[in-house]
C-alpha cells in the first residue's frame, strides 16, 4: 500500500498516538513518523518501543516539514502547543488531533493556524483504561469509529487523506459537526465516565464499608465502574471543564431518570422497573449486532489488550 502521508508528526506520545505510530508502521501508511512529548521519559521510552521512527524534544522541531500534524495532548493544552507549532508548518500540510472534546478544540486550535494549512479535526473512539506511550498497541482502531469535524470549511483533499489514512488503521470514518459529536460524546462516554467516578467516590465515602470491603466483595457492576474510573486524571478534567453545556445537559436528563427510577422503588413499581430495565436491555444489544463490543458482560477484559 503507498503512503498516505510521507512524513507524520505525533505531538504527544500517549495510548492514542502510540498506537497511530504503530499502526501507521504496521500498514505502511507513512513514509516517516516523527514524535515528541513533553517528558524526556516518555520520549526515551516511545524510541525504545518504535512508535516512531525519530524523535524530537519540541514540538515544533516534529511539525517541521510534516505532511500531517496529529496533535495528541489534553484537549486544554491543544491551543498552546498549536501556538508553538504555527510557524514551522510547511504549506498544504494538515494538522488533526484527537481530543474527545471539538467544539473547545476548533476554537482553541483555529485562531493559531495560518491560512496555508488545512485544519481538520478528529476523534478516535477507541482506548483503554490505560495510558502512556506503553499502553499503545497497533490494533487500537480496527472495527472502531473514528469521528471527523467537517464544518469548519475543511479542503475536501485534505479531508480525503485523513479518512484514508484512519481507514488504513482499521477504523469506520464518519463526518459530523463540533457540537453534536460533543453532544453525542456526552451522552456516550462524558457522564458514564462522571457517573463511574462519583460511584467510586460514594463507595470511598461510605466509611460502613471498609476499604478492605469494598475491594474484596467487587461485584461486577462496582468492579467495572472502577475500571472506567481509572482513566487519565488530566485528560477527564479537561474534558469536563471544556465541554460544560452538552455534559450539564445529559446529567440533568440522568437526574431525571434517577428521580423517576427511585420513585419507583419507593412505591413498590416493579411494573415501571421491569419495562425500564427491558428497554434499556435493547442498547446493549445493538452494541453487540453493531460489532463494539463482546456478549461478555465485563466490558470485554481480556479482549481489550493486544
């Protein structure tokens, strides 16, 4: 397969461009991967890995002369490093990103960008508890969506390419705006991923159930809270705080359904539980026909790793 991109730059060595890096290798999707992070660690141990081919101790040496600038780092450090890396792209290349939040991002990133480079921003819906340049691996994408931010004027060519380039990892490609991917992002992983930090904290605040307690009698449904739970600190607070009206409006739906279900309990409705419960049943299945997921009911541990 020819390359799509001859020269990519992954500012930002984490899960998500660790694995870019190892499946743009593994498809020969790119002529060269150049990557840098803000770590000295991090950077030793992605050339000790191979996630990239060379490595650079700025972000603005990797954008140098890049065909495509993947930009990798919590969405509230998106603008600064868009600042840095501005001067040094060479005209016609593209620079995406990754962030699980658009609308903050285009608003950050844009203003920083010459006219020369096409901007189109992206997310990846794939990932695992896990994080840094270690938790990468090159099947991350496959069978997985990879969301495009199109209505910012995006050159069709440019947007071409990026779709080629996700498509050659293994990934379903889809167009939409920045504020319904953030609406949609809310509702599908934004406040689960509130929700299962704040059972984790309420199970912490319960000082009748001892620490040894709560680890030791984890059913399922505690267990894989805390495995949501687990996810980067930095990168779930830069969400929340970037994304405040489309999470502000799901968790007030969530509270009325909360209410709703504990009238229920309160007065005995196993009627109203029974027909929740069965309706609710019919989302998991679809995940399961639509391909995301495995029947097993524990988010799939065990398939989720390489």
């Amino acid at each position: 397969m020819s390359h799509v991109y001859e020269r990519v730059a992954l500012i930002g060595l984490g899960l998500i461009a660790g694995s870019m890096g190892l499946a743009m290798k593994a498809h020969g999707l790119a002529g060269e991967v150049v990557g840098t992070a803000r770590s000295k660690d991090t950077r030793d141990v992605a050339v000790g890995l191979g996630l990239c081919d060379r490595v650079t101790e700025t972000a603005a040496e990797a954008a140098k002369d890049a065909d495509l600038v993947v930009l990798a780092v919590p969405v509230g450090a998106m603008g600064a490093i868009a600042a840095e890396i501005a001067p040094h792209l060479k005209p016609g290349a593209t620079v995406t990103d990754v962030g699980s939040v658009k609308k903050h991002v285009v608003e950050a990133v844009s203003p920083h960008l010459p006219d020369t480079v096409h901007f189109v921003p992206g997310h990846p819906l794939a990932g695992t508890e896990h994080s840094g340049p270690h938790a990468g691996f090159a099947t991350l994408f496959e069978n997985r969506w990879c969301l495009l931010i199109t209505d910012a004027g995006c050159e069709a060519g440019a947007v071409a390419n990026l779709r080629a380039l996700w498509e050659g990892m293994g990934a379903n490609v889809e167009e939409m705006d920045a504020d319904h991917h953030d609406l949609v992002l809310a509702v599908t992983s934004h406040t689960p991923h509130l929700i299962a930090y704040t059972m984790v904290g309420v199970a912490d605040d319960l000082r009748r159930v001892t620490d040894s307690e709560v680890i030791k009698y984890s059913a399922a449904g505690f267990r894989d809270f805390t495995r949501i739970a687990a996810s980067d600190p930095t990168m779930w607070r830069d969400v929340f705080l970037t994304n405040k009206e489309a999470t502000l409006e799901i968790l007030g739906r969530f509270t009325e359904e909360l209410f709703a279900l504990q009238r229920a309990i309160r007065t005995g409705d196993g009627e109203q539980l029974f027909d929740y419960f069965t309706r609710t049943r019919a989302i998991r299945r679809g995940i399961i026909e639509a391909g995301q997921d495995t029947e097993a009911p524990d988010f799939g541990r065990g398939t989720s790793r390489k």
